[in-house]
C-alpha cells in the first residue's frame, strides 16, 4: 500500500489548461474516486500519476517521496483502461502473467500469483480460455487481475466499468468493492458516473474544467455541496436550483424566487439579504407536509421508476421534482400542498456556498 500526494499539478496542451492547480491527498488503502463530466481533465490527471504523461508544474508523490523523475514502470503502478487491452493471442493464464514475465519473475511464482488472482476474481475456471471466448464482465475482470497480480503500490482504474450493461455493471462495483476490502490497496478511479462515486468512493474529488471543486466523503459532497456545480452534478434527480432573494420579514427569514417564496424560519446563515440561489432537493419535499403556511404546486408530469415516483410540478414561474413514494396517486393539473425541510435548503451566492 501506499500514499499519493499532488501538489500544484498544472498540464497545458496549446493555449488550452487541462489541469490547474491541482491539489490532491490521498491516504494509504484509501479508495479515491475523481468524478466529473467529460473533458475535466480527470483522465489526464490519472496519467500524470501514472507517468503516462508529464505535468507542466507541480509533483507527484508516492509516500512522501516525489516520483517526478522515475518512468511509469519504475513507479510501481498498475493501470486498468477502459478498453481492455487484452493480447487475443494469449489465454487468460498467460495475459495475467505477462507484466510478471516482462519483470523477470520465476514461473513458479508467476504460476501462484496468477492462480491466486483468478480465484479472488472468480475466473480460475477460465485459464485457459482466449479472450474471444469471453463475455465482457469476465474479459473485465481479466483485465482487472492483469493489475491485481503484480500487486503494485497504486492501481490506477480509468472508467473501467463504463463499457458493460447496467446490471453488469451494478455487480461488478460491489465485488470490485469488496475487493477492495479484502486487499486493503490505494485505489485512484476515474469515472463519470455518479454513482460509481458514490457507492465505490471513500473520498470523492469532483473535478470540472481542469480544477478540484469539491474533495471530501460522498455524504459530505452530497449533503454540502461546494458550490451550484457539485450541487446539481452530484444527486438524481438533480437538485431543484431557484434563483432569488433572501428577506428579513421581522425575525423570520424568508427566500423570494419567481411567483413563490419560501418561509426559512429563524434559519441561521452567514448572509442577511441579497440575490442568491436556493438548492432543494427532491427527497427533501414532504408532499402535505404539516407545516402552518404549505406552499403549493400544480402538477404537470409523473414518471414512475418503480421503487419511487417523481412528480414534475409547477411551482411559481418555476419548475419543481419532488420524490414520492411508489403508492402516490396524483394526476396532471393537480394541485399539492407540501413543505420543506428547511434545515436541508442550500443557499449559494454566485455559485458558491452560503454557510449554514
């Protein structure tokens, strides 16, 4: 196992800044997920740790110890891409055991870790199988023990799931998960998905337009969101975001948007009045709440995704998901009272976060 440190990483390509600053720590068996839209500079991150490519400014350190000056076989990381990269002439046995071969290992050790790495993968039945024969989970776990069985300080996965169906995918994130557990490794993972960062991360870095905007816990990325870009990127549905104002109504605080306002109680934020942007999101509407004022909203649309119902709804001049359970009986035209928690409204001036 081991630490990665970043400090100051900064890579050009022309005029155009595909990282800028980047500041990253990520601790020893911690798995580190960077997440953000296509073009964030994610991928680009991962390869100047791999060494794959050289940053411009700044260092890369591996247990304390900058690795700036070693080639990507001298830093002892392993990296698994999107594509598989399997060799098609090579049975499974023998794409696991290449990277040792190249390294000079003797077979007999070569012979034990690659059996060793197909049983925790639950592959050892495929040894001797060609990656045409087979089916893309079980060729993306033979890319994975290509990885697992050099047993490096670092893996380094680039979206690695994002090339298999939904339900694939869905279990390989748990077993890749557990995985993780049982090996106990620094993990760095890329993806673009939010909840593979989510369900997979210990600590998640969202990136976008080259720059770290948010790093912390998925709890802490999703309940305190930096600023409008993490709030409405991270969470499904996506936070209903209201431009407005905050006003004093004697000693209650209150959030005037477009045709509605919302009562903040004695809601205390480091802000009086001014314009700002109201965050709620869906799972934070309680429809015929018990509140003394309910807003209300007409309905306009019900998707039903089986475990749950969201309801598209009109409130004010303004558009509004709410979250209800799958019993929900509405109709479009409808007319609904609610609440809101109001301890768990957003408040961002200029993008960025309002301290509660």
């Amino acid at each position: 196992m081991a630490s990665l440190t970043l400090k100051g990483i900064e890579k050009r390509f022309g005029k155009v800044i595909a990282l800028s600053r980047v500041d990253l720590q990520v601790e020893d068996g911690e798995f580190c997920v960077l997440l953000g839209p296509s073009g964030c500079g994610k991928s680009t991150l991962l390869n100047v740790i791999a060494g794959l490519v050289p940053q411009d400014e700044g260092t890369v350190q591996l247990n304390g110890h900058s690795v700036d000056r070693l080639t990507p076989r001298e830093r002892d990381m392993a990296m698994v891409f999107q594509s598989y990269a399997l060799y098609p002439h090579m049975t499974v046995a023998k794409n696991l055991g290449f990277g040792l071969r190249m390294r000079g290992v003797p077979k007999t050790t070569i012979r034990k870790q690659v059996l060793d790495t197909a049983r925790l993968l639950g592959i050892d039945d495929l040894l001797d199988r060609k990656p045409r024969e087979l089916s893309g989970g079980q060729r993306q776990r033979v890319a994975m023990g290509r990885a697992l069985v050099r047993r490096p300080e670092i893996f380094l996965l680039d979206e690695p799931l994002s090339n298999l169906d939904a339900r694939l995918r869905a279990n390989l994130r748990l077993e890749l998960k557990q995985l993780h557990r049982q090996m106990g490794t620094t993990v760095v993972y890329v993806t673009h998905d939010q909840v593979e960062a989510m369900t997979l991360g210990d600590k998640v870095v969202v990136m976008r337009d080259g720059e770290v905007r948010q790093t912390g816990t998925p709890e802490t990325i999703y309940s305190l969101p930096a600023d409008t870009f993490v709030a409405t990127f991270i969470g499904s549905p996506e936070i209903n975001l209201y431009q407005g104002r905050l006003l004093h109504k004697g000693n209650r605080l209150t959030f005037q948007g477009k045709g509605f306002s919302i009562d903040l109680g004695d809601l205390r934020i480091d802000l009086t009045e001014g314009e700002v942007e109201a965050g709620i999101r869906p799972e934070d509407i309680r429809i015929r709440g018990t509140a003394e004022r309910p807003l209300h909203a007409t309905v306009e649309m019900i998707s039903d995704v089986g475990s749950e119902k969201y309801i598209h709804a009109h409130l004010g001049n303004e558009n509004m998901t709410i979250r209800a359970p799958k019993d929900a009986s509405f109709r479009p035209g409808q007319i609904i009272d609610f609440n809101i928690d109001v301890n768990r409204v957003h408040i961002f001036q200029k993008g960025i976060r309002v301290g509660l």
